[in-house]
C-alpha cells in the first residue's frame, strides 16, 4: 500500500473551498475501483491505437486544445480563481501559457521524435527509434492546476502515451475543466483521464501493468512515496519536489533593479511557487539598503478579492496552508529570527498573510532548511561570493536560483557553481515550452518540458540492421561484452 498520509477514510475529501470566502463549493466522491479499471482499459487501448497513428493527427488536435484554451480563458481562470485564490490576471495568464505549450509540441513534437540516425563500427545502418511506452500517471498539486497538468500531457500526447489524472484535493474543478476542455477540442476518449483518487489507490493504479510511466510534482514526503512504489514496480518516474531558491544579489549590483526583480519573485501567486526565490543572499555592501527597498515593496500590497484588479495580493491556497507556514514562521521567530517586516494580521476573512520579511537566520534554525511555500522572504548577508555560494548550496534542496550583477559575465560565473537543475541571471526564472524544468538532490529528477521532457517516457529503441550478418564481427563484439 502506498503510505504518505493517514488511510482513505480520514484524509481530506476532494472538495472546492473559496480561499476568499471560505465557502465550501461542492465536495467530490472517490472514484471507485470499478471506474479506475474502466479508465485504465480505455487508456490502454488508445495507447495500442495510436502506436499506428500518424503523429500528424495528434498535432492537429493539439492545436486545437490551444485554440479551446485560448477561447475558454476566462472561464478557466474564474474556476483556478475559485479554487486556490490566486489572482485573476495570474490564472489567465496560466492558462496562456498552457496554449502555448501545447502549440509548442504540436509544431516540435513529430521533428524531435524522429528517428535518430547512428554512426557505428557495427556491420550495417543503427537508427534510434523513439516510440511511445504506454499509459502515464500523472499526481499533480494545486499552486498552478493547469499547466502542471499540461507540461505532462502535451509532450506525453504527442508521444502517444495517453494521461491518467491524479490532481490535489483542492483544485477538483480545475482537473474536471481541464479534462472536458480536452475532450470538446476534439481528443480521443483516454486521451487524458481525470480521476479523484485516494492516496491508497495511487499505489494500485501505478501497480497495474497498463501504467508505465508516472510523473509527480509535490512534497518530498508525497515523492518519496510515490517513487518507492514506481521503484517496487519497476516504473520509470520523474520528480519534481520543490525548492527553497536563493537569489544572490552580487556586490555589483544595481541595488534597485535588483530589489524590483526579488519582490516580484517572491510574491506572485502568493509566494506559493517552487521555484519562488525563498532565500536573498545580500551582498553586506548592498544588505541595508536592499533590505529598505524589499521592505517599502511590501508595503505596496493590497489584500482583497482576488478576481478585483485593484487587489495585489491574494490569499494563500487554504486554512491548511497559512497554518502551515505561520506555523514556520513562529518557530523561526522562536529561534532567534528578527522580523523586518510583517508577520501581523489582516483583518479580512479569507486566508490572507501579509507579506514578511526575516534576518538574522542561523543554521539551527528551522526555517534556514525549510521550504516556506507563501509571502516570507529569508534576506541573509554576503561577505563575498564564496559565503554566498556556500549559503545558496548548504540544503537538500536544488531547484532553481536567480544571480543579480552588473556584469553579465560574473553573474554567470556564479552561476555556474549553483547547485540547481536551474539558474537565471539577471531575470525572472521563466518557465517556456522550450526550456527544460526540474532541479537535483531533494528537489527531484528527470525534466519536464523541452526536448528532455518530451522523452521522459519514450523508448528509445535501437535498431540495427545489417544486410547479411556478419558472424565474426558480432562474436567479437559479444565478446568484449
């Protein structure tokens, strides 16, 4: 059984609650075992049809998702909007962002996953095929609930491996919006299939044979499960698991632009981004000063409803959420963190937390190895680059990171020695449909999106071809074996 939380009877239901309002919207049932075999039968036999289809046609469709995500904006960023709280204009622009992924592989897709011509000592032509593998589990959490379903299913659908659909218990609405988008553009039934699963089920449906690939974003403890039971199965899996991101602003640095990048990193969609900057690593030169521009940042903040365009900062996701993090700021204050700014209550209904700043974080404490998923920002001090180096890498974790200089060439010198799947210099990190996602040590492997995402679950088969076969060549080579 597949064991990170507490048995199906007790954990939370899948249910839609307004963060603003605190409005429970509708509760949804688990799906039954009758409904996830069904599901995967469908699945499967799509996966064995499309292995003689011609890509073009998946092409086609997918076009045509981004065509029907393009037209249905507003309504799918009204039910992210309702969902988790994050603000209007952000859950449109995500779902942009999702057109144009799925434009992306239906304009790449068929180029990159043509065969690959091999040079060989082997008597006769190599080639390496890249074909489909079969059905993909998809478990994906609620900070971004459509394009963290389409990183995996526009790649995987041109492949030609068809998406089963685990999305987080608050985000239900999305994953059944995303679902019927897919299927009114056209799409074949199994083609992406959502399913309210309990945790107990995952491990079933990624037992079952017809699954061969799966494909989580979340926490440490929920990837650590999950990829025991791929691994007992013997199924290929990626992971990306978060990330507590440092932002190292360079001793050359113009202090203000600098400052005009960090709190923007910080607090969109509420500070609730993996690869949000969690951690400003300040040069001491530039620290005070830093420090009073991130503070009169903050200020500027505006709580309200977040489908308002005069509101700048949402809610959080949940009660559960805020608790959480509060909860992590109270103990870091225990530990010997000064507040610079921040850390008191708003008086409004939904789960606001205004946005807060902490110093003087030692390596006891707590927060210096959490991921604090929301609006806190850890501001430490620099004495050189190799201190901020050495703090930047001294986690588990290694997502992505952001280097600010005024010389292009030694903030990518600094770069270089992040220890990350990921680093920007001098700019926002930029999640695009051509630029590969994931991070190293704690914060998972394998990648989503470009090239390297398009062959998460691809067999890249060889095939060599010899026109008469040549025996002591080949006994050769065996032999070296």
């Amino acid at each position: 059984m597949l064991i990170w939380t507490k048995e199906r009877g007790s954990i939370m239901p899948y249910q839609t609650v307004n963060p603003f309002t605190n409005e429970t919207v509708r509760t949804y049932d688990y799906a039954t075992a009758e409904q996830i075999d069904r599901a995967l039968d469908v699945s499967h036999r799509l996966y064995l049809q499309w292995k003689t289809q011609n890509i073009a046609d998946r092409a086609k469709l997918l076009r045509d998702i981004a065509s029907a995500l393009r037209t249905n904006q507003d309504e799918l960023a009204r039910v992210a909007t309702l969902e988790m709280g994050k603000l209007f204009r952000e859950s449109r622009g995500e779902v942009e962002l999702c057109a144009v992924i799925a434009d992306y592989f239906a304009d790449h897709g068929a180029e990159l996953l043509a065969p690959a011509a091999l040079d060989t000592r082997a008597t006769g032509s190599a080639r390496i095929l890249k074909q489909s593998t079969g059905v993909v589990l998809a478990v994906e959490p609620w900070n971004f609930p459509y394009y963290q379903i389409m990183r995996v299913f526009a790649p995987n659908f041109m492949v030609g491996n068809p998406l089963m659909l685990k999305h987080a218990s608050n985000t239900p609405g999305a994953a059944l919006a995303f679902e019927d988008l897919v299927k009114r553009a056209g799409a074949p039934s199994g083609s992406l299939t959502n399913l309210f699963l309990a945790y107990d089920q995952v491990g079933s449906v990624i037992a079952d044979p017809r699954v061969q690939g799966i494909a989580l974003t979340g926490s440490t403890r929920g990837g650590t499960a999950v990829a025991q039971e791929a691994g007992k199965n013997l199924k290929k899996n990626s992971m990306e698991l978060g990330g507590s991101d440092a932002f190292i602003v360079l001793a050359d640095a113009d202090v203000t632009k600098a400052v005009e990048l960090a709190w923007r990193t910080r607090l969109y969609n509420a500070g609730q981004v993996c690869t949000s900057s969690k951690r400003f690593i300040v040069a001491d030169s530039l620290y005070d000063e830093f420090i009073e521009g991130l503070k009169k940042k903050f200020s500027t903040l505006v709580p309200g409803d977040p489908m308002d365009k005069g509101t700048t900062l949402a809610p959080l996701s949940s009660q559960k959420a805020k608790r959480k993090i509060q909860s992590q700021i109270d103990a870091a204050i225990a530990a010997g963190a000064h507040v610079e700014y921040g850390n008191t209550p708003i008086d409004m209904p939904g789960q606001f937390l205004e946005p807060t700043i902490l110093t003087e974080i030692d390596r006891d404490n707590p927060a210096y190895s959490q991921e604090m998923f929301g609006p806190v920002a850890q501001v430490y001090r620099a004495a050189d680059d190799d201190v901020a180096l050495a703090l930047a890498n001294d986690g588990e974790l290694g997502l992505g990171g952001i280097v600010y200089s005024g010389d292009l060439s030694h903030g990518e010198r600094v770069a270089e020695r992040i220890e990350s799947g990921m680093v920007f210099v001098n700019t926002f990190l930029s999640s695009l449909p051509e630029l590969p996602f994931g991070g190293i040590k704690a914060s998972g492997y394998g990648r989503e999106l470009s090239s390297l995402g398009l062959m998460a679950f691809v067999n890249e088969k060889l095939v060599l071809t010899a026109q008469e076969p040549d025996f002591a060549n080949g006994v050769g080579a065996l032999a070296i074996m």
